[in-house]
C-alpha cells in the first residue's frame, strides 16, 4: 500500500470509529433518538449526503483494490534437490547481481531490481558509468557477466536485463559501514 492509501485509511478509520460508537451509544439509549431522528431527517433528500455516501464508497473500493494488490509474489526462489529444499531470497539474488555490475570496468555503481517470473528472471539495472567509457559496450558486457554469473551461481535464466545509465560520473559510490 503506497503512503497516500494509508493516510486514507487512517482517515476512514477514524471516521469508521465515531460512526462505531455513535451506533453503540444509540443502541444501549445513552442518545436519546430524538438525536438520530433529526440527524436522519437532516441529511433525507440532500445531495451533500449522497456526495459523503458515494465518496465512502469510492473510498472504501480504493481500499479493497490497494489490500488486494500489495500481496506479492514470493520473495524467494527455491530449488528442490535429492537433500532437501534450498531458497535463495530476492534480495540475496539483487546484492550478487549489483556486485557483479560494480566489478564490471566503468561501472561506478549498480542497483538491482528482480522481478521473478516462474523459473525465470527479469532484471532491471541502474547504473552509474564512468565518462571515459562507452557506454554500449559496458552495458552488454552487464548483461552478459549477469545472465552468466545468474545461471552458474544461483541456476537460474533471465529474460531480459534492462539497465538504465542514471547517471556518468567519475565518482565511485561506496557503501556506508556501520561501525
């Protein structure tokens, strides 16, 4: 679920818990019903009301689509052998892929995104390029070190490597340590 649906959520929560209670407070008499008469005979025939109503209900299938559509695949690969089971995460998978990027000559620095597809890969690539290189030649040079470190390492095929060039710069991107 991206930030936005989430700020929506809270919201209609919130709301939800104050229709809640409003309900309870009616059912066990602590409002008395002359309080949701008038409020019923208030809002009976308005267009503001029916707004409100189509808009929670806008709402409430934004919701249900966001919760259906944030399960993803799985986010490991598994392999059957005669010992057992081996899973190798996605993440695992996207760290040996970007240090192989970043071992490549000119390549200043890579990030990974796999997306699993059965027994096959895609992979999407941004790199960083030195300017003294072509560009061309480093990018096949990615793609076929990756699609040959992925099969050897992990026994696994690609379907496409895609790389964008983010950026060409003389700099060399380094990881933070964490003392």
């Amino acid at each position: 679920m991206s930030i936005i649906d989430r700020i929506i959520l809270s919201i209609y929560t919130i709301l939800l818990t104050v229709l809640s209670l409003l309900s309870i407070l009616l059912s066990v008499k602590i409002l008395p019903q002359q309080y949701w008469q008038q409020g019923l005979s208030l809002i009976y025939g308005r267009w503001e009301a029916a707004l409100i109503g189509g808009i929670f209900f806008l709402v409430s299938i934004r919701l249900l689509l966001a919760g259906l559509r944030s399960r993803r695949g799985p986010n490991k690969i598994v392999h059957q052998t005669e010992m057992g089971v081996v899973e190798i995460s996605i993440g695992a998978v996207e760290d040996l892929i970007a240090k192989t990027a970043r071992h490549t000559r000119g390549v200043r620095d890579a990030k990974v995104n796999i997306k699993q597809l059965g027994d096959e890969v895609k992979v999407d690539m941004r790199i960083v390029v030195g300017p003294e290189y072509n560009i061309p030649k480093v990018a096949a040079e990615i793609q076929t070190r990756t699609q040959e470190y992925l099969k050897n390492t992990v026994g696994l095929t690609m379907t496409e490597v895609r790389i964008l060039v983010n950026d060409i710069s003389n700099e060399f991107k380094s990881k933070t340590r964490v003392d």
